[in-house]
C-alpha cells in the first residue's frame, strides 16, 4: 500500500472497491453493455506527477479475473510529453520495453504496432519520433495512427505516395522502411532500419544523392548513416537494375494528409472507437478473449487514455475486442484505437519514489521484445522536495491474512515492528534524495506505538493508528501518512514454510506470523522473533542449514509463545525420466517454425544416469532476437515433496546458449528454472536447476529447453540429456496444525437453541459399508442431544441417483429433526442437481432462526461461481438485508485447505480470498458473529481467521483424511446459540 502527502494531510492515494457484493461501504454497483456484471472490481489510483496517473483495476466476473491497467494524461500539460520509442534506436531490433523505457527515461510506456514477428521483426504501420517519420505507412496495411501534435492527439489514417528520378526514368516508390517488398516494388530503406536492407533482387545503394553501388542477387545491403537503399522486385528490380554509379537520384513523397508539426505517432489496428460509437470492427486474426493494449482519447484530444489487459492466466483472462470497447467506452473515450496484443502487452511505469520506470503488469511469458512503444516523458526540471512517498519496506501481500484479498491497513503485531520508508518527490514526481536525518517519523494517536529507529515502529496498543513520516523543506513541512493495525496480544504463531527441509548448506525463507485471539495475523519482522536451532542459523529471515545431516527442530519465539519447526537436513534423488522412447518426448521451436527435433541415442557408447539419453538438435539461424528448442515430456513431470533442486546430465556442444526449464506449480503459475547460463562445455555435465522456495505445491515438469535472446548469434547444435532427476530433502512431518484443534468452545447459555453439523457419509444402497455403520451410529448420538435442526456438510451420498438419496433420507430420518443439505460434488456428480433438488431442496438456500442467519451454498463444484454464479449476488442480497446478530454460512468445499502442500479448498484462491473478504468487512460493517462451516476434508478443524470462525466438520462415515490427532475421526458438532454468543462441542463418534 502507497499513500502520498499534498499540502498537509490529505492522501494522494486512492482506493475505489466495487462489488455485486455491495454489504462493503465502498461497493458500487456497475452495470457494464456487454461483459457480464462483475461480481467484484477494485480499483487504485496512484499518484505519478501532476496530470499523471496510473490506476490498476482487478475485476472478477462469473467466468474469471480480469486484471486492467490504465495510464491516464493530460497532453495540455507542458511537462507531459508523448514519443514514440524505438527498440535499440532502429524498427527491426525488438528490445524489452523495460529496457527501451529505462535507456530513453521515460515515466511511462505501453508496447506499440502489430510488427512481423517471425520475419524483419519491423512494425507494421506508420512509426514517427522526434518529430522524424521513422517509417511510412504500409500500402498493403492501410490501419490508423495516434498521432501527437501539439497539446493534443488524434486517430487518422495516412498514406504515402513517391517517385524516384533516375538516369532520365521515373518509378513510383513503394514505401519507406517497409517491411513488404511487393511485386513489382521499389522500398527506399535508410538507417533507422536497422544495420542492413532487408535484401531483394536489385538493391541500389545512395550517398550524397548519387548511386554508389548497384547490387544485383548479392547479400542484403548494409546501411550507414550516410546512405539509403532501394530495393526492387520484378519491374521494380529491373528498374533499379538500369541505374548507373554515379548518376544522380531525385527522391521525393508526401503523405496524405500531411504531418507537419507531428511529434509522435504509433500505428495500430482495429479501429475500436470512433466518435463515441462502437466500431465493432473484430478482425479473425484477434478475436477471443487475450491480452490487449489500446489507447483513446476524449473529444478535445487532450486526455490520453492507455489501457493494457493482463490475461492467458489465472490471474486474469483477458479480453476480446468488444469487452475492451465497452470498457473504454465506460471511460468516456470518444476515439480508441486497438494496439498489438497477446504476449505483447506491456506496460512499464515510474512509481514515485523510484529512480526509472518497472514492469506494472504481468505479460504471460514474460516481457516480450517488441520493435516500438508509446512512451511519456515529464521533461520538466526538478526543484525540492513538494511530496513524501511512505511505504513499508515488506510486499504488502505478505504482512497479513494469505486469505484475504487485501487489507488496506498495514497490519503490526503488538509487541512486534513494521519497518517503513519514504521517498522525496518533487511537485512533479521527480524522485529526490533524502538523507536518514531529514525525516522524523511520529505515529498518531501517542501511546499506539513508538520507532524502535527512524522507520521502524513497534506497536504498544491494539487498535488503528497513523504513521506519520515529516521533512521540513523552505516552503514548509511536507508530511504523509500511512493506516495501520495493531493486533490484540498473540495467542498462536505459524511459521512457513511449517516444515524445512534443505541440503547441507541450502537456504529457505522464514516468515514468522503472530496471531491475537481474533485471528488477525501480522507478519514479524526478523528482528521481533527468537530462535534456537543446532542444524543452521537464521539471517535477515532466511534459514541456512549447517553442514550436519539430520532431523531436528527450528525454536521460534515471540511474546511467551514458542513454536516448533520440523528440520530435515539431508540430499536424496529419484529418477524422474529414463529418456525411453515409450515416454513420448517431442520437440518444439520457437517462434513457430524455428529448427527443433528429437531423437533417441548418445553421443559415446554409454550415458550416464540409467544409460539412456535423447538428443535436442536445434539451428537457432533467425534473427529473431528470442529463440528457443523445447524439449516436451508427454505429460508434465510431477516433482516430490520438498523438491529443492532438479538434476540433469548435459552432453554439451560448447554453444553459448541458455539451458531452462520450466515449473507449474498448483496455483497454475509457471516459472523458469537454470540448469546453466551458457552451454560452453563440450562433453558430459552434471547440471542442476533450483527450485524457488515460494512455489504452491504440487509442483510439475513442463519443459526442459534450449534458448538464446542475443539476435546476433545465429547457432546450431544438438544436445544430449540423461539422467533426469529430482533432488529432495526428507519429508518434514506437518500436519494440518501444529497442536490438535479444540473440541469445545464457550460454555452454553440458559435459552437459545442448538444445532448439528455433520456431513461426508458418502452412503450407498446396498453396501453394508464402514460409511454406514458409523454414520448410524452418529444419527443414533446426535438423536439424543436434543438439537433443533442439522446442518450436512454434503457428500450424503456416494452416487448421484435415486436409490441412494432414497436409502440416505431413511437414515436420516431417525433423527426426528429437521435437516438442510448443502450438496456435495458426490451429490450431484457431473449432472446431478436435478437428483439432489428432488430430495434434498434448492442447491442454495437460506433461513432465519431465533437470532440467526443460515445460508447454505454450493461450491459443490469447485467454489461459488464454478458451482453457480449466481449465488454471489443472493449472497450480497441475503448478507445486506439480515439483521440478525449470528450468520452461519454452511458449503462443502471451503474456501481454503487448512493443510498444508493440499488444495482441496476453491479452485480459485482468489475466490476463496474474495469470500473471506467479502465477511471480514461485513462483519467488521454490522458486528454479526460469522461462522464458516464446511465439510469435504474428512477431518474436523477450526480456527478464528480475522475474526471469522471458520469450521470443517466431515467426519460423517467416509474414510478420513488426516491422523487422529490432528482431527482425522468420525463425529458431529453440537452448536450452542445463546444470548452470550455462540460456542460448539466436538462429539466422537466410535468407528
């Protein structure tokens, strides 16, 4: 979280969350033409200097997340410039937009043109900057560009029209640095090309205005400062063919209409907007849903709107062109214009404080080069110190609850520290140095806490506080603020990872989490926390094992807690592919079409490993700066436990290049592993690739590849692999809690009532099965508590059809009482709704009793909106409209695994995230007591998570999940609602 200080005290930073889930105080609800409602959207708007601003938007729609960045500036400003940038100064030598941005110092920029990826690399339109035409516009192409002139902008379309004078003839010009040779054409080139013309049939090279050199079927012209080169086809070719050294050249052409006074200009494609109305223009070559990029403006010109979308992840799905349409149009956009998309999109930008621009989104693939861009510049001069820029000096999605979706507060154990820093700006957002003694730090109110050193706060008293950062400059006191939370005193901590296992001398990061007896977590510093271990030591919060190999504990202590971690030091492999035919590996190239194949044998008699090796043969000779061979298993390669390093025998062929692979993890993020920087050896290696300690488990073997990113070095080789493997630690016993989980809580009130929780019997008819025994003898128990009504977890049943509902409603029955059903993926099965409404009633419902609110909903499927996504603007409904003083919330599926290295909780976590969220504030708006209660996870176990209870209760029959005493047994829950509040007591039940 970032917040900023003008004249005082007011925050630069600016929150907005909107959702169907409209119980938040800062829900709106947003009604959209064409995307479906959005179940939730949240959005900040940050500060980058005077009519700059750069807002992110995270939305979540019943088919996925949407993530959107949005670059909004005002061209009527003399201190924002717009250009055109060029990847390495020249169209045909694709640069990271990072890179581009940082060399040229802008404050922003988002990729450009469509361009020919797998041929000149050059883009495909009209290109100027600087005030320069760099390349005209394509004649074959005809598409609109942005144009920059003045304090404005505008969307047209341009066209060249020339004429070469040579030797008495004249020939009309085809286009200038184009990246088409047509039939019959002539193509003048120049130096902003690249180091050399594409190459034809004729080439003429110019110096001084006179030929130089007539090249006919030889190897492409290079091209210097002082020389132009036209290339020729067909009567194009036999033109230029008549030309003579010596002679002199009249070149002239004009564009239509002119571009006198334009300083900047990015081509683009389709048209999305023009004059406020959809163009509803969606070439087949772009339609689906995918990462874009666009620009707009509105009808004076003068705002700049550049939008780029995240999507191909499980962050975000992207979007097609009409959604990104609608979404300009949301803007009050009166003319938008689509730029190139996919693994393209990308968008850099100068956060304040920061000395140049960064990566803002998430391209999938990583950045990709690209030839040009549409860069920002703020060329005003710096002055002093206007702002101050606070942070923390930790991620802010690392400090708190992982099942939240975010916090806005900054979260401090007590007794515990935050560490914050500050950066001066100047009133333009130019970053300013700041020496450690013109800040003080002060927090408000006094007594909430006091700075153990300047930045770093400790907290004395639960409750909300500011932190405050202050410099004095000539003009006054410039200040800014930043919310925090203090927590109640620590009842518990956790540790992650809950279990170390490492090689002698390997490292792992701790992160030590305190929580009160709300459940609200805060991170703690390495500092905060103690720790005694004889197999390493603890630096700056990283783990290093010692030499010695063997098990033991890590001690972590806080306040008068004490925790336990598991340590396992030790190195074992397993064979995870023996190179065997029978395994089905294949080869792929990047891009499409690049040189790659596999083979089976070796390069000398024997391999190492288990004797067998495959071979990678590849010919990296495009000049396409990124190339790469893929080697495929057929299927990924899931990795152990505690995989800490992959190991793999290399025949090298002294190349250079780059050997990866790439890791999925169970969140669906793929990251690339090194086995080796460059294969500079020749002969056998053993090589090794480690894995990042911050990977969600299971963890899979995608790809193992070869690739280059230097466009120079044109190589071709062939590889050989053996002996794939995984290097892993010892497994490090953790269970679902590091304590068993409480059977009782709170004692009962006079009055009130009382409730079951039970579910997970998976019944069949006819099977005299354990399931039904114990799920008897559970009816037979809970009968006699004298409960007013059950609450089932879902998974009656093992099978969707009648006959077992039917045989499950006669055990049901004894127990005298009345019972709702949340349905389980066993109850419905693939098409089982229908069965499961005949017998057990709506798959989502609600009802009031005494005091209470219940809501049953069906994650069934894998969460909320996979199972029916219509249940998360009832829920909104059913939470806004209830005055009772309880809510109980009954599913199957959780929201999340209590266990860890297991996701068994929503497919999406984010859902997950989104629904705790949606509670924690609801319940932090009313003050109603929440409970979560699930089944699914055959265990029992509950834990107070930011105030919210959250329970699983499925030890109904079904086989269990987890040890005994971690909560693997049979048994229900009897609820007590009384006037005092709400507790539970865990009966067993016997198998």
């Amino acid at each position: 979280m970032t917040a900023y200080n003008k004249d005082g005290i007011d925050y630069m930073f600016h929150c907005r969350t909107r959702q169907v889930l409209a119980a938040f105080v800062l829900f709106l609800l947003l009604t959209i033409p064409v995307l479906a409602e959005p179940i939730y959207e949240h959005s900040e708007l940050q500060w980058l200097a005077p009519g700059l601003t750069l807002e992110t938007i995270q939305r979540y729609l019943p088919d996925g997340w949407q993530e959107i960045y949005v670059l909004s500036a005002r061209l009527d400003l003399p201190w924002i410039r717009a250009d055109a940038l060029l990847g390495d100064d020249v169209l045909t030598s694709p640069q990271s937009l990072v890179d581009m941005a940082q060399e040229a110092k802008a404050a922003a920029a988002i990729n450009g043109d469509f361009f020919f990826i797998q041929g000149t690399k050059a883009p495909v339109g009209l290109t100027i900057a600087g005030g320069e035409v760099i390349k005209g516009p394509s004649p074959r192409y005809p598409r609109p560009t942005i144009a920059f002139q003045g304090d404005r902008a505008s969307i047209g379309l341009w066209s060249i029209r020339g004429q070469i004078t040579g030797g008495g003839r004249s020939y009309p010009l085809y286009g200038y640095n184009e990246g088409i040779l047509p039939d019959d054409g002539i193509v003048l080139y120049d130096h902003r090309w690249g180091t050399a013309a594409p190459g034809g049939p004729v080439e003429v090279v110019i110096a001084a205005g006179k030929v130089k050199e007539v090249r006919v079927q030889g190897p492409p012209a290079p091209i210097l400062p002082e020389t132009l080169v036209l290339t020729g086809k067909g009567d194009g070719a036999r033109f230029l063919a008549g030309l003579r050294v010596g002679q002199e050249i009249e070149l002239s052409w004009e564009f239509t209409p002119p571009l006198t006074g334009i300083q900047a200009g990015v081509t683009g494609y389709p048209l999305l907007i023009e004059e406020g109305q959809p163009t509803g223009e969606e070439p087949a070559f772009l339609k689906g849903r995918h990462p874009r990029t666009a620009v707009g403006l509105d009808r004076s010109g003068k705002i700049l709107t550049m939008v780029v979308v995240d999507g191909r992840s499980p962050f975000s799905r992207g979007m097609t062109l009409a959604e990104l349409t609608d979404f300009l149009l949301e803007r009050d956009v009166w003319t938008a214009l689509n730029l190139d998309g996919g693994g393209s999109s990308t968008l850099v930008a100068r956060r304040p404080g920061e000395a140049e621009a960064s990566l803002i989104n998430r391209p999938p693939g990583g950045v990709r080069p690209v030839p040009n861009s549409l860069a920002l510049f703020l060329p005003a001069p710096r002055e002093e110190i206007g702002r101050l820029h606070l942070e923390t000096c930790y991620p802010r999605e690392e400090l708190g609850d992982p099942y939240r979706l975010r916090e806005e507060k900054v979260p401090v154990a007590l007794g515990g520290s935050r560490s914050f820093k500050a950066a001066g700006l100047d009133p333009f957002g130019n970053p300013l140095p700041l020496r450690p003694g013109d800040l003080t730090w002060s927090v408000i109110p006094e007594g909430a806490g006091y700075f153990r050193e300047p930045g770093v706060f400790v907290g004395q008293r639960p409750g909300s506080a500011l932190i405050e950062a202050a410099c004095e400059t000539e003009k006054g006191r410039v200040r800014a603020f930043l919310p925090v939370s203090i927590r109640g005193p620590a009842v518990r901590l956790t540790v992650e990872p809950r279990g170390i296992s490492l090689i002698p001398g390997g490292k792992a990061p701790i992160q030590v989490t305190a929580w009160d007896g709300e459940g609200y977590p805060a991170l703690l510093e390495a500092g905060d926390y103690r720790w005694e271990s004889d197999l390493g030591r603890i630096e700056d919060g990283v783990f290093i094992a010692g030499g010695q190999v063997g098990g033991g504990t890590l001690q972590v202590s806080f306040a008068d807690l004490t925790l336990a971690v598991p340590v396992s030091i030790g190195e074992h492999l397993l064979s995870l592919a023996a190179f065997a035919p029978s395994e089905g590996w294949k080869a792929e190239g990047y891009p499409s079409g690049m040189e790659a194949a596999v083979f089976y044998g070796s390069p000398v008699e024997s391999s190492p490993g288990e004797g067998r090796s495959v071979a990678l043969s590849y010919a990296f000779i495009d000049s396409y700066p990124t190339r790469a061979a893929y080697l495929l298993p057929a299927q990924p390669i899931l990795l152990p436990p505690h995989t800490l390093e992959l190991g793999l025998w290399v025949w090298g062929d002294g190349s250079g290049n780059w050997l990866r692979g790439q890791i999925r993890d169970g969140s669906g993020i793929a990251r690339p592993v090194d086995f080796a920087q460059r294969v500079d050896w020749t002969g056998w290696r053993w090589v090794t690739a480690s894995i990042p300690g911050d990977l969600q488990p299971p963890l899979s073997l995608e790809r193992i590849y070869l690739v280059t990113i230097r466009p120079e070095e044109r190589t071709a080789g062939t590889l050989y692999l053996a002996g794939l493997s995984a290097i892993h630690g010892a497994p490090a016993p953790a269970g679902p809690r590091t304590e068993a989980p409480p059977l009782r809580s709170g004692e009962e009130d006079q009055g009130g009532f009382r409730f079951l929780i039970f579910g997970d019997s998976k019944l069949e008819v006819g099977v005299e099965s354990s399931n039904r025994r114990i799920f008897r003898r559970l009816i037979a128990q809970a009968r006699e508590e004298g409960a007013d009504f059950a609450l089932i977890t879902g998974d009656v049943v093992a099978f969707p059809e009648d006959r077992h509902f039917r045989s499950a409603k006669r055990e049901l029955s004894v127990l005298r009482m009345d019972y709702y059903v949340a349905p389980g993926n066993h109850d419905i099965g693939l098409d089982g709704e229908g069965t499961f409404r005949h017998h057990f009633g709506p798959t989502y419902q609600s009802f009031t009793y005494q005091d209470s609110l219940f809501i049953l909903l069906n994650t069934a499927r894998g969460g909320i909106a996979l199972s029916d996504p219509s249940q998360w603007a009832w829920l909104k409904e059913q939470l806004a409209s209830s005055d009772a003083r309880n809510v109980f919330i009954v599913m199957h599926r959780p929201p999340f695994d209590p266990r860890p290295g297991e996701n068994q909780g929503f497919l999406d976590r984010r859902e997950g995230a989104l629904f705790n969220e949606l509670l924690i504030q609801h319940r932090e708006k009313t003050g109603q007591q929440i409970w979560v209660i699930a089944g699914h996870i055959h265990t029992f176990w509950t834990e107070m998570r930011s105030g919210i209870r959250h329970l699983i209760s499925a030890g109904g029959g079904a086989a269990l999940h987890v040890p005994e005493e971690a909560g693997g047994f049979h048994h229900y829950v009897l609820v007590h609602v009384g006037p005092d509040g709400v507790g539970y007591e865990v009966k067993k039940v016997q198998p």
